[in-house]
C-alpha cells in the first residue's frame, strides 16, 4: 500500500487543504477529488476508479492530518 501524507504548511500544486477539507489528486487515474471531514467523515474513496482513499483528520491549521493511499497496480 502506497500513502502519501500532506503536510499543510507545503501542499503541492495538485493538493488543497482548508479546515476539515482536503482535495487530492488520484495517483491512478488524475481524478481531483475532495475529502470532507464533516460530509465524508473523513473517508473517501476516489470518486472515478475507487482505487485510492483520502482521508482527513482534524483541521489543517490545528494540528490535523491527512492523507492518501492506494495499492500499485500490478506489475508496477
């Protein structure tokens, strides 16, 4: 399983985190998607292949977390 941890202080130009709300690109299809901590809680699958997950933990400015994951396809 591969994860990849935003840090709020130096998000990537594919990343955006504000409050409990994180968008994340798909590492396997390029689907931007966002994660809500409030509607999602904190868990969602990418909304075009479900092949990677972001989640959210508390607020970016308040010690929270973030992150996503995903399996390699195979042979990768």
């Amino acid at each position: 399983m591969n994860r990849l941890d935003l840090n709020h202080e130096h998000l990537a130009h594919h990343e955006d985190w504000v409050g409990n709300n994180v968008a994340f690109t798909c590492p396997l299809c390029d689907k931007v998607f966002v994660v809500s901590g409030s509607l999602h809680r904190g868990t969602r699958a990418c909304p075009n292949c479900g092949e990677s997950t972001g989640h959210v933990q508390g607020k970016s400015d308040s010690g929270g977390r973030a992150w996503l994951e995903w399996q390699p396809p195979l042979g990768s």
